[in-house]
C-alpha cells in the first residue's frame, strides 16, 4: 500500500504495535499517567509534493510522521535505567516498524531518544520518524 492521505499514514502507523509500549493514543496527550508509560502517540506529519516538468501535473507525494515514546519522566528513574529502557524499545521498534513497512508503503525510518516535555514534565523520548510516499 502507497502513501494516500495523511490521515490513513497516521492511523496506519498507529496501528503499529511495538512491544513493551502499554498505550497508544491517536494524537499528542496534553498530560499522561506515569503508570501507563510507555505510551505512543504522533506528532503532526510533514509532507511534501511536488509539479511533474512534462505534464504540469503533480509528482509524488510524501508524508513523514514522528511516532513518540514517551519512556520516563527524567527526574523519575535513573539514567542508566532509562538508557537500557530506549535501547530495548529501538529494538522491538524496528521489529514492528520493519514487519509493517510493506503493508504501509514506509520508504524509511530513523530513532533517536531526546529528552521532552508533555504538560509541565520533561520525559526520556524515543522519536521514531517514519517516511512513506505514493
């Protein structure tokens, strides 16, 4: 499946089930649970497009969309616990990523883990974006 509308790629990677993450919500929380973490959610996604030279009609379309993992509160837990929390989170999610890449029309993804707020709490972060096109 290609890339259709941004909603369908948003709902789609939402869908995605990535072990060890117990919630997943369709948009951004404005507050969470420390009990629920780690949860998921999207950020708003990007897209671009441009005009084909020959025809004047449009090329192809693509989305990219950061999905967020919200892991800890920073002054909650110890570094090092954290650390080997988003290391074992990359792993299982380049497992579901790559299982449902096909399915979605992902053309790449890339992680990294940063630190950032929801509400008024500074969380460890994994941010995973995710590039689809059709």
């Amino acid at each position: 499946m290609a890339f259709t509308t941004y909603t369908a790629f948003v709902a789609a990677l939402m869908d995605i089930s990535i072990s060890g993450v117990t919630k997943a919500y369709d948009a951004p929380p404005t507050q969470i649970s420390t009990a629920s973490l780690p949860i998921l959610y999207p950020a708003f996604p990007d897209g671009s497009n441009g005009v084909v030279a020959f025809s004047g009609g449009a090329g192809l379309t693509s989305a990219t969309c950061d999905m967020v993992i919200a892991i800890e509160p920073v002054r909650q837990s110890l570094p090092n616990v954290n650390y080997a929390a988003a290391l074992t989170l990359m792993d299982a999610s380049e497992t579901a990523i790559a299982a449902a890449a096909l399915a979605i029309g992902i053309d790449e993804w890339a992680m990294r883990v940063e630190q950032n707020y929801i509400g008024d709490t500074v969380y460890w972060m994994m941010i995973i974006s995710v590039e689809a096109s059709g």
